[in-house]
C-alpha cells in the first residue's frame, strides 16, 4: 500500500491495489472517515462475535 498526502492544498491521497488498472484516491477528510469507519467495523464485528458467544 502507498499513499501520498498533502493536508493544506486538499491535493488526493493515492492508494494502489494489488489490483493492478485500480488506484483509490481521497482527499485527506475521505482518508480519516475511511480509517473511522473500519475502525467502528472492526469494533461491531468484535461485539458480534462476544454476542455470538453467549
């Protein structure tokens, strides 16, 4: 994974896949909710399994 980010000039955050005709691009606000959101996931995911175990 490579990105690239510049806060201040709103230039794009550039993630390649190991796809290789697909690249990500989000601006450094997409970067952070993309990181909050896989966070929030991986916490409900957790939940779901302790609730799956009861």
């Amino acid at each position: 994974m490579h990105y690239t980010e510049n806060k201040e000039t709103n230039e794009k955050i550039y993630m390649h896949t190991d796809h290789s005709k697909m690249t990500l691009a989000f601006t450094y606000k997409e970067w952070l909710k993309l990181c909050q959101l896989l966070e929030e996931s991986r916490f409900m995911l957790y939940a779901s399994e302790l609730i799956g175990q009861a």
